[in-house]
C-alpha cells in the first residue's frame, strides 16, 4: 500500500526507544507520506532535532516553539493540516496527560487540539506498563478512541523483561495503513464476498469425495478484509478452524452450495477465491449408504464436472465485483500457468504459490506467493516475500481496499 500524499504529525516523545523512530520516518516517506516532527523536551534528549528533520525532510517543532512558530504555523493547524497524528514513543507521561488532558506544551497541546484520529506506540519500563494508574490511562485513552500498536514483550533497554518495548516500525506503519485502509473502505461502504476451506461432495449420506484445504489463507484474508473496515461475507467449505471476528459466515458442503451463497451475497465490491473447489462432484447423491455387494464387485463413480465459482462471479454483467481475484497453487510453470489461468479465469488478480513441496503449504502457517494483475491487456507480476499466511492476508487486505475504492463504481446494468 501506498501512503502517498497522507499527512502524518509525528510526535517523538522521551524514551530510548525515540531512535527507532527516526527509522519510522524512513520507513513513511519511503512510502510517499509526508512528516511532520514534533519533538518534546524528553524526545530530544535520545535523538537529535537535525537527525529528524533530515530525515522527515521538514522542519522539526519542539515545545521550546518560538513566535515565529506561533505566527507560522500555530499548534491548532498543526495537528488539524494532519491527516493522522502518530505518537512514537509514546511515553507513560505523555500517555498520562493525554489521558487527563493536560496540554503544558506543544505535543500535548497539539494532541489536545487535533480532530484527526490518534495512533500511539506506548514505550516504557514493564513495571510502568502495568502500573495501575498506566492501565487507567491506557483504557480512557482507549474509550477516548486512540488506536494503539504494542508495545511487544522482551528484553528492555533498562535490563528488565516484559511488556513495553515499542512496536517495530514497521509494525507502526502497517497499523497506520489499516487505519487509513480502515477509513477509506467505511467511507465507499465497501463489501466484500471472500471463499475458503475445500468442498465435500457426497456420493451418499456417509461418504464423500473432497480434498485437504486447511481455510487458513482463505479465513485469514475474510479476516484482514473487516479488520480494514470492509462488510465481509465468508462462505466457507468444512473446515475446523474458528469464525474470524465481526464477520458473516456461511457455511457450505458442496461447490453447488458454494456458488448458490456467492450469489445470494451479491452484490459486493469485491470477491476473492480461495476456495479449493472440487473439480467434480457424484453424477448421483445416493440416498442410502452404498452397501458392498455379496458379489464383491466394486463400484463405479460417474462424475460431473462442478461450476467454475471464479470464472462464473467473473463473467462480465450488472452483478460482476469491481475486483475478483483467484488463488492458483501450481506445481510447475508458476507463472505461465498462472498467467494462463488468469486469462480462462476472467478474474483481475491472481495469487500464484508454488506447492513443489506440498507439506509446506496446504494446512502450514506460510506462503509465498505472486500476484499477477491484469493490466490494459498486458500482466503486471509481483514477488511478494515468504511471509505468514496472515501477513499475505493484511498485505492482500491492504491492496484490495485501496483499489476497491479508487475503482471507478459500476454504472447501472453496465459492468464494471
Ligand atoms: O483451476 P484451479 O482450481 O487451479 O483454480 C483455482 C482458483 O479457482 C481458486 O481461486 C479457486 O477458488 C477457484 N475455483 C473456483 N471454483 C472451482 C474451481 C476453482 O472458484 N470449481
């Protein structure tokens, strides 16, 4: 995801932690954002003002403002020009009085100034984070609507071990991105049709013919999908995995179920298909269990082939999401046979992993994978990284809602 053209007020308070953040201002213009320092009493005593603005590539603001400041750029359009205020670190002081609503100077006074939404990254010593006059301030803040990320636990700067280590920057930027992705998918009301888990197809009341889908990628993507703000309906296959939260589940055996809940979802601005299909289901659903025959003889399956739910949620029409992307697990050829797939498919993206060593994928906690796009008749190919299934999803997640929302809106009876 791209942060370009997003206004970050970046609030560096007193801890050691405070050098970390001079990589978080790395880390947010390498990503087209924009920054603007403040820099408290406490925060220049770990970095230094010229470090930070040479990196933010803007001016630093301390609390020591002077009224040239004032008159420039006072505290109020400060943190009001913002699109998002960032306090890292955030320390127990600073979290103490925004808690209480002191403003004795510019970071706080900024903090109490803003209207725009609040992302802290607490850092401090363990037996600070869990002071009870801490764990007060942290849940007004919380009811206060101030998103926070950490702190992780491990080895402190002080010695000790626990709870208050500041998030990595990178963890830092990947919240800021869902809090805008969050915002910008609840502004267009963006709804989303996401297939997970394998189908069963029953040849009678006790058997079936299915496959070893896990859900894990297709549940962690249903579940990035509402973290991001967007309404997500899961149909999803047998699986022995939980719901994800605050979304709608369906539950289905067979690809026919499958598709017939797809389409009772539409319409949705977006479908993604995890799903691992059966190809094809039982010509005849027997109503008895078959028996074995006195004869020994064995039976004989007739199959027909199941509906292709990509391709069908991708045909052209009035009902057709602005973006469809499939899933293709290939053992040879990845890209080839993925961007062939692409193409018989109709989707927009497709997610491409490579399953020459099958145990590693089906059911396991990572993938690596690509993404191919159509583009104005041409594929646009990216590598992602080996990553946590849910480090896909979020990243997937990210994507699809800043592309669902600048996607033009389907006019009516016109596809999209
Ligand atoms: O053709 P293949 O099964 O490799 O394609 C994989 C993609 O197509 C996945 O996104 C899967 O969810 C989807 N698919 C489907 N319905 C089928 C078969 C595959 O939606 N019957």
């Amino acid at each position: 995801m791209t942060l370009t053209e997003r206004r970050i007020l970046l609030i560096v308070s007193g801890g050691i932690a405070a050098y970390k953040s001079l990589d978080l201002v790395r880390r947010l213009r390498e990503r087209g954002a924009s920054v603007r320092p403040i820099l408290t009493a406490g925060g220049a005593q770990f970095v230094t003002p010229l470090a930070l603005s040479s990196l933010a590539e803007h001016k630093v603001y301390t609390d020591l403002f002077s009224l040239t400041d004032e008159s420039e750029m006072g505290h109020i359009r400060l943190s009001r020009e913002a699109d998002l205020v960032v306090v890292a670190p955030a320390s127990a002081d600073l979290m103490a009085k925004m808690a209480n609503g002191l403003a004795d100077d510019l970071a706080s006074t900024a903090l109490l100034a803003t209207d725009k939404p609040v992302l802290i990254a607490p850092a401090m010593n363990p037996m600070m984070w869990q002071h009870p006059a801490t764990i007060r301030n942290r849940e007004r803040l919380q009811a206060d609507g101030v998103t926070f990320v950490g702190p992780g636990t491990g080895d402190m700067a002080c010695g000790e071990v626990g709870a208050g280590r500041m998030a990595e920057p990178l963890d830092i930027v990947a919240a800021i991105e869902a809090l805008f992705s969050r915002a910008t998918a609840r502004l267009h009301g963006l709804r989303a049709l996401v297939t997970s888990g394998p189908t069963f197809e029953a040849l009678d009341p006790v058997r079936f013919l299915g496959n070893r889908s896990s859900g894990k990628q297709g549940h962690a993507i249903a579940q990035a999908l509402a973290d991001h703000g967007m309404q997500v309906v899961l149909v999803s296959g047998p699986v022995a995995l939980p719901d994800p939260t605050g979304v709608e589940v369906v539950r289905v055996e067979s690809a026919m179920e499958m598709l017939a809940a797809c389409q009772q979802a539409l319409p949705v601005d977006v479908a993604v298909c995890a799903a691992a299909v059966a190809d094809w289901r039982p010509e005849r659903r027997e109503t008895r269990k078959i028996k074995k025959g006195r004869d020994e003889s064995v039976p004989t399956l007739h199959l027909e082939e199941n509906p292709d739910i990509l391709a069908t949620l991708s045909r052209p029409g009035p009902l057709r999401p602005r973006l469809v992307v499939g899933f293709a697990a290939e053992t040879e050829d990845l890209v080839d046979n993925a961007r062939a797939k692409l193409a018989r498919k109709g989707c927009d993206w497709l997610v491409a992993n490579a399953v020459d060593d099958q145990a590693t994928v089906f059911g396991s906690e990572r993938n690596e994978v690509r993404v191919l796009r159509a583009d104005d008749g041409g594929v646009a190919e990216d590598a992602w990284p080996a990553m946590s299934k849910a480090e896909v999803a979020k990243r997937l997640a990210a994507e699809i809602v800043e592309t669902a929302a600048s996607a033009p809106q389907p006019t009516d009876g016109v596809p999209a």
